[in-house]
C-alpha cells in the first residue's frame, strides 16, 4: 500500500508547481532569455533561495517534469510484467510520452527550447544523463544481462526515439520505424537465456 504524501511534502510539491507555472508562463510571454530568476522569484512570491531549493538551473524550470521522464522510461523497464518482452514495453511508453509532448498546448514550449541555445544544451545534457539511468535498468532487469555497451546502446537508441519522432511529421508513424530498428539490434545484443 502506497501512503499518501504527508503536509511537508504536499506543500513543497506546490511551491514547485508554483515555481514552475509562474517560470513557464514569462518566459512564454516574454522569452526565455529576457526573464530572470529574480523574475521568476517575484511572479511565483518565493525568494530566490527557495527558487534554487528547488530548481537546481534556470534551464530546470522549463524541464521541470524531466524526472518523471526518466522515471517513466526506467519503469517500464523495472515494473513490467515477468514475461513481457523490453522493447515493446519501452515502445509503449515512448509513444506514450511522444503523444504528450506533441499535444497541442507543447508547441510555444517547442518553440521556446528550440530558439534558445542554453536550453538546447540542457536537453541534451537531460537525454545523456536519462539514457544511463535507463541502461542502468536494462542491465539490472531479471534475465541475462546484456553487455554494459549492448545495454547502453539501446538505452540511448530508445531515449533518442523519443527525441526523433516528436520532430517527425507523423512522430506515431516515426516510433513504429524507429522501434523496429530498436527490436532488430535488440535481437543482436540481446544475451541468450542460459540453457
């Protein structure tokens, strides 16, 4: 049984949210680069302290969902049925995420990390750093392990999925390509069970 969040930890996961909707909301209506931390500070009502208590970066405050990223894809690794094959699980989950992230509403926030180079770097720093947590998974998960290069090769091949298909025209058609390329190198660095 999951226990609920206690007082503290609900009110610090509102001061974020607050942190992170004000942050959002400048620098969609002023741009990134022309909207400071004091800024963000002062639209949210917290001091700049308790900003950083909970934004390592400024860049953070756009990425503020960036755990949930990694933890979705390392869970669909680690909590996925005994029997239920690594590629297709992670294929769902990819597409998953691929269909938020091209709604609608994720335009102007698209567009705002594509114009600016600091968030540019940020988000590949973020795809490098979730690619290692999900080959740790893949070389923890039951069953043979593949080896740590085999492993981290697919990690970065699914994490780079998700980055390709939401810039493709069709990025649904775009993970179904991608994830068959994924399945067949899977099948060569995929160890064999032991007989």
């Amino acid at each position: 049984m999951t226990v609920p969040p206690g007082r503290r930890e609900r009110k610090k996961a509102a001061t974020r949210q607050k942190i992170a909707d004000a942050a959002l909301r400048l620098f969609l209506e002023r741009g990134y680069d022309a909207v400071g931390i004091r800024d963000v500070a002062a639209e949210a009502d917290v001091a700049v302290t308790t900003l950083f208590a909970h934004f390592a970066a400024k860049e953070a405050l756009v990425f503020e969902q960036d755990a949930d990223f990694e933890q979705r894809l390392t869970r669909a690794v680690t909590d996925r049925a005994p029997d239920e094959p690594l590629i297709p699980a992670l294929r769902s989950e990819v597409l998953a995420l691929v269909r938020h992230c091209t709604a609608d509403g994720a335009a102007p926030i698209r567009r705002m990390i594509d114009t600016s180079r600091a968030l540019r770097e940020y988000e590949e720093s973020m795809r490098l750093r979730h690619a290692e947590s999900l080959a740790t998974a893949i070389a923890a998960a039951p069953g043979p392990a593949p080896t740590t290069t085999a492993g981290r090769t697919i990690a970065r091949f699914v994490v780079d999925a998700y980055f390709l298909a939401r810039e493709a025209a069709d990025p649904e058609a775009a993970v179904d390509e991608i994830f068959r390329m994924i399945e067949a190198a899977w099948e060569v660095a995929r160890p064999s069970p032991r007989e």
